[in-house]
C-alpha cells in the first residue's frame, strides 16, 4: 500500500483538532477547534477545562474532517493520534477517541509521539526535504535542537535547561498584560518598539553546548517591566529580540555539530514568528543550506502533523496495540 489513508487526531494541549492525510502527502481535510474563550479569564491553559472541551467537539470535529474529505471511517487505512507529551486528560481524550474507532472500524492504530509531528510536518508540504536535517524544535513545551535521521531517528544536540521559547513568551505576554495567547501578541507588539531600546540578558549564548535558558530572560523582562521606565512595545521587541539572537547562536553551533545535513528547518508554534523564520533563513543562506519551514497553520498544533507523521511510521511498518499507553511525558 503506498498511499494509506491516515485520520489523525491531536488533543495534547488547547487545540482538539481532526485531519484526513494520504501517504502522498495530499490533505484531504483537516478541522481544528480553539479553545482560547475558556482559558483566556486564566491568564494560560487550565488541563481540566481543556479535558472537557476536547471530550465535547471532538466527535463532531471527527464527522466533520470526513464529510469535508468525502470519505467513510471504513475507506481510512489507519487511526493516529497524538498520545503524549502533553496535558494527559486531553492526551487521554484523543487517545481513547482514536482506540474506538480503530477497535469499531477494525483498522490500525499508530500512537504519536506529538514532538514526531512538529518535527515531521515540514516533510509535509516539502516534498523534498530528505534526511537529515538539522531541526530547531520550538513550541511551548519544547525548544530542541535535533538532528533528524529518519522516522524515530533523533538525534539530541540541544534542550533548555528551564523554560521554553514559546513559555518566555507567553510569560512575557503575561507580565506585559497583552493577554493569552501570548507569542501571537508579543509579536504584534513587537513591530511598534525598537529592539534596542532594553539591555536583555542572552542567557548562554557563546556556550560550548548548544543548550537555551529563557527563565533569566523572563525575570529580566518582569524587572524592566516593573521598572517603569520603557514602553510595553519597546520591552516586546527587545525581548523577542533577545530570543532571536539566543536561537540563532545555538542553532549555529549545533550546525558545526550535527555534521552534514540537508536543510536547516524550524518547527513548533514559535516558528509562525516573523522575526525568528527571518533570522533562521538568513543563518541558512550563510550557510549554504536550504531553509524550510511549515506554513504557518502547520507551525502550530493541528492534527495534518499527526495524521502525517502517523502515515510516515505506518509506511515504515509501525502500528500500536489498543492497550498502548498516554504518557505525559515522552522524550523524543
Ligand atoms: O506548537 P504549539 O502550538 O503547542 C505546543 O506544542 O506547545 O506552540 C504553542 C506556542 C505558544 O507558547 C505560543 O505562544 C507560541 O507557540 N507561538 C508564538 C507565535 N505563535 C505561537 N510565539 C511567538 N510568535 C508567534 N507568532
Ligand atoms: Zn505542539
């Protein structure tokens, strides 16, 4: 079978999301529900109101992603769903989703790993993108420096040591009082300041091992913040700014590690930032590589990632048995 037919479902934070994917990389449909109205009077996600709420749309999302496709659950190959990391009710949500319609339509299940679909998904939309590449992985659970070999190959050269990227800004957003969620915000701030307007740490930049730390870069924003002095879009481009040099200058070294690869690519919901697609493809132009990255709606979590990432292990032979386990957390 070279082009199955994969239904794939995510649910491991805020997004209960449904999409229809062929092996050819064709998207027949794919449906997303937000939830940002429910978590926004909270400032962040609560797991327990994004459980419920995934446990409310999905099965409509899921008839929804079919009749869009034109498709009946029993033309799917195989049933994928996101099964860690991430909140575990949802995760769970998804998961069991997934095991019911596997177990009623007796069709295959492929769990996802949700960090495999961020660092799959530029395979996507890129038909050329071959292994390895170099991927800098950035969401708000994860900032990562991977090499990328295959399907399960990963090879680590990078992590943060406390906070990630899209956490800094959403903390920034918090302390800046711009609202959840936060990256989208900070980045629309941003464009109004100047970025050289707020001495910001780059914590480890210059480093021999191309790990990040954004939790010094948080407090530092928190200090200039209750300082007084400077405009919330000057504090805005300065920070997004201090993480932009941050990325690049790991991303750099973790180049002159990774040996050859093919492309550098960026990944996860920090990669819908302007600013850092732009710094990214400018390391790669000077470095002689092809740059990828999804299109935007791809960067962050929807279900074409998972559904592709599921094709890509289902054509690699790879399915799970319907006892397969959620894990809240699950390195690459
Ligand atoms: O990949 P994702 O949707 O979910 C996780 O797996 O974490 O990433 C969400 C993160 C959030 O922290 C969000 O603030 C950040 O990505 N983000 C952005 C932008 N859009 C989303 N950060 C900076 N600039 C953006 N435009
Ligand atoms: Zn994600």
């Amino acid at each position: 079978m070279s082009t199955p037919l994969i239904l794939g479902i995510e649910s491991s934070c805020d997004e209960t999301a449904v999409a229809l994917v062929r092996g050819d990389r064709t998207i027949l449909s794919h449906r997303l529900a937000g939830q940002e109205a429910a978590h926004a009077p909270y400032g962040g996600v609560v797991p327990e109101i994004a459980a419920r709420a995934h446990v409310e749309i999905l099965p409509s999302l899921v008839e929804g992603a079919l009749a869009d496709a034109g498709v009946k659950l029993t033309d799917v190959d195989a049933i994928a769903a996101t099964a860690g990391p991430g909140l575990i009710g949802g995760v769970m949500v998804g998961l069991v989703t997934a095991k019911a319609l596997a177990l009623a339509a007796n069709k295959p299940l492929v769990a996802v790993n949700h960090l495999e679909g961020h660092a799959l998904s530029p395979r996507l939309t890129d038909p050329d993108l071959a292994y390895p590449y170099l991927l800098l992985l950035v969401s708000g659970g994860h900032c990562q420096l991977l090499r990328v070999d295959g399907v399960g190959q990963y090879r680590r050269l990078g992590t943060t040591i406390d906070d990630a990227a899209g956490e800094a800004f959403d903390k920034t957003a918090k302390v800046l009082g711009l609202g959840y969620p936060g990256g989208p915000r900070v980045e629309a701030a941003a464009m109004e300041g100047d970025a050289k307007a707020v001495p910001l740490p780059r914590p480890l930049v210059g480093t021999p091992d191309p790990h990040f730390s954004f939790a010094g870069l948080k407090s530092a924003v928190l200090r200039a913040h209750d300082a007084g002095i400077h405009s919330t879009p000057d504090i805005a481009a300065s920070f997004q700014q201090a993480v932009v040099d941050c990325l690049l200058d790991r991303t750099k070294l973790a180049l002159h590690l990774a040996g050859p690869v093919s492309a550098l690519v960026v990944a996860g919901g920090v990669a819908a930032n302007r600013a850092v697609r732009g710094a990214l493809e400018g390391l790669a132009a000077a470095n002689g590589l092809r740059f990828v990255a999804p299109p935007l709606w791809l960067c962050t979590d929807n279900a074409a990632m998972i559904a592709w990432a599921g094709a890509e292990r289902f054509m690699a032979g790879h399915s799970d048995p319907l006892d397969v386990a959620a894990r809240p957390r699950w390195p690459l």
